[in-house]
C-alpha cells in the first residue's frame, strides 16, 4: 500500500474495497462484546458493506437518496455508512443526543427517504419525528425494537440486511462504483455553527478522499506508516471523527477498536495500545488533570519528578534548555514518563486535538510526559481538516500547523 493509492480511487467505497481486498482476514473493525473484544476481519466487512447496499437497492431506495444514520460509534456504524454509499445512496448521520425536534429538522431539511438507527434506545426520540415529518419510509434497526412496526414506515431488522448472496451483491456494486466520482456526493453532515437551526454541509467523495490523503501524509512521513491502530471515541455524526477516525484508518489499512466510553477510556487506550488518536481539547483537559491527581498521591519523588519533568519542558517551548537538563530529563524519562506513557498503552505515536482551539499549556504538559500532541484546524465544509502542526516542522502548541497537502 502506498500513498498513490488515494488519488487511484475516484470515491470511498472504492478504496475501502482496494484495503480490503489486500488485507482480507486481518481484523478491521474491533468493539467489546460480552466482557471481551471483538472483530470483523476485512473481508467480513467487504461483504457485508456488499449485502447491505444491495439490500437498500431492493428496498427502492436509489442512486442519491438519503439514509440517516443514528447510532454510538460501533462496527455496524461504519458498515452501513459504506452500504448506504455502495448503493449510490447519501449518508446524514445525526447525533445520538438529538431530540425529537432535532430529528424533524434534519428528516425534514434533508428529505431523508430511510433511517438506519441502532437501539430502541436511541429510536425513542427519533419514531416520533418520523411520523410526524411523514418522509421516511424504511427504519433499519441493528439491535431489535418493539412496536416498531405501528408506524407509518416499513420496519427491517439488522438480519434483513444482510441476507443475499455475496458474490452477486459485489458484482452489482462494483458496477455502480464505476459510475461514482469524486463530485459525486457522500454525506450531508449538519453542524450547528455559530447557532440556529443545524445546517447540512455537503461533502463529496473527492472532498474527504483528498482529506485523507493530507492527513495520511503527516503519518507518513513524520512518524512512518505501518500497522497503525486507532481507538474511536468522538462522534462519528461530527466530520472530524467521520474523516479521521473512520476513513483514515481505512486508507491506512488500520484497525479500528471503538471505546466503551469515557469511563471505560483509559482501561480501554491500556488494552488497545492505540498508535493514532483523534481527540478534542476538553480530553486532554480531563486527562492532565487525572494524570496530576494521580502523582499528586504518589508521595515525594514522583512529585519531584514531575515538576522537572514541567520544568524542563517549559524551557524546551521557550527555546531555553539547559545543559543539565539532557541528564534530568533521562532520569524523569525512565521513571515518570515511561509509566505515564503506559498509561496511553504505550506505543501511541501522535494524539490530534482538534474542534476547539487547544490551551498551549495543555500542549506543553503533554509534550512534557513524552506524548506527541499535534493540533489541527478545520471546518466541517473541508472535509474537515484545513492544516495540522508537523513534527518535522517543529511543534509550536500555540499554532495549528501548515495546511495540509492538496491533490488534484
């Protein structure tokens, strides 16, 4: 796999089947079921993606018509985001905290002819406003939900969709990719702005492949690119998540373990031992804050350990480093620092904070602990990362970096 790769495939769906067809029985997609990890391996995933497009196909449900998306970060996620893609179809993914009214709008807005929604759950608020806007006609459910069937739309289960035969699901969809472009459209994502009503940003396949290939550059390039692991935790309704925790991993070739939660989080990066993670500003803020909390009760020494360990970075951000801190600091490296390192599953190459600006101090604290923390900028129109600090370039955590690389 090479970064060529990205500009060969003219839409997402395409170079999700080019990984898996490489990749074919190696796990992609990880979630814990049952008090223990789980995956689907590639080729599962190729299949699947396969019988649920052709699935909404037999539905009537055609080439541009929108499907919403309500659902927690979970394989099922990804898999009917691809389907509804392979089938010529536009994914509107919402949030799982939206309420009735937030529901009516987006149904509304975006004319969304289906629903895939993961719970009963999460189908509470959402019935509701799709009797009432009256422009749904099939709810898709992964998990099963009672008195579904009274309402004004046709009820399929998870099982439904995944019923045909496979080898003929993928002859049909390569056939409709070959007609998919990078102008062609792949999702409507609604954002809030600045206030108001949510507003639909559409992004085209181009838009986010392009994005993908920028950001697929800086891990590349500044950290090396091998069998990368990704710990999904943001929404994936929000394009930050969407592109850089879904997609990426996807150019990459990565595997994708989605979090239990943010109190299950950090027992979660301890197994996974994630190599990527995208986060937001109030993670971090969270994290130092545990991280101090806990050496706080260590005792003398490893408060002792810490303040060098601050001291010496706030030199290092200033341009001010001392001669004796290179011995300092291997001392703090081999105690504090490893064991905090531990803490994030001990081979994480860069965490990247984005949607909200990042305290420099926040940046520093972690640059302190040895923790590469990159900061980006974006906007949901650009798919969504504009630029991102690069490592080669020299990390300055009051800066979002250099835009990213820009294919044609």
């Amino acid at each position: 796999m090479q970064l060529s790769d990205f500009t060969a495939n003219s839409n997402l769906v395409s170079l999700f089947f080019a990984r898996a067809d490489a990749l074919g029985d190696e796990p992609m997609l990880w979630c814990k079921r049952d008090g223990a990890w789980q995956s689907v391996t590639w080729a599962q995933a190729a299949r699947q993606v396969c019988l649920i497009a052709e699935s909404f196909r037999r539905k009537g449900l055609g080439s541009g018509d929108r499907i919403m998306l309500v659902s927690e970060n979970r394989p099922e996620w990804c898999l009917a985001d691809l389907g509804i893609m392979a089938a010529g179809c536009v994914t509107v993914p919402t949030y799982i905290t939206n309420t009735e009214r937030d529901h009516t709008h987006i149904l509304t807005n975006s004319g969304a002819r289906a629903v895939v929604v993961s719970s009963a759950g999460l189908a509470q608020p959402l019935i509701p406003a799709v009797t009432q806007t009256d422009v749904c006609e099939h709810l898709f459910s992964m998990e099963p939900i009672r008195h579904a069937q009274e309402g004004n739309f046709t009820y399929h289960s998870w099982a439904e969709l995944l019923e045909g035969d496979a080898d003929t699901a993928r002859a049909a969809v390569e056939a409709r990719l070959a007609t998919i472009g990078r102008n062609d459209l792949a999702c409507i994502i609604y954002t809030s702005g600045t206030g108001g009503a949510p507003r639909g940003v559409r992004q085209h396949h181009g838009a986010i492949l392009c994005n993908v290939d920028g950001c697929a550059r800086i891990i590349a390039e500044d950290f090396g690119w091998e069998k990368e692991i990704f710990l999904s935790f943001l929404p994936l309704s929000h394009a930050y998540e969407h592109t850089g925790g879904q997609f990426l991993p996807i150019g990459l070739g990565a595997q994708i373990y989605y979090a239990e939660g943010l109190e299950k989080l950090s027992s979660n990066m301890e197994q996974v031992r994630p190599t990527i993670m995208v986060v937001v500003p109030r993670l971090f803020e969270l994290l130092r804050s545990r991280i101090m909390k806990q050496v706080e009760k260590q005792g003398k020494i490893p408060n002792r350990l810490m303040s060098w360990a601050l001291a010496i970075g706030n030199r290092k951000a200033l341009g001010k480093r001392r001669l004796y801190d290179l011995p300092l600091d291997f001392v703090v490296s081999k105690t504090l620092k490893s064991k905090i390192r531990d803490k994030f599953g001990g081979r994480i190459k860069a965490m990247v904070s984005g949607g909200a600006p990042l305290n420099p101090e926040i940046g520093r604290f972690f640059d302190s602990m040895g923790l590469t923390l990159l900061q980006g900028y974006g906007q949901t129109e650009a798919a969504p990362v504009i630029s991102c600090n690069r490592p080669r370039d020299g990390i300055k955590m009051d800066t979002v970096g250099t835009p990213l690389h820009v294919w044609k």
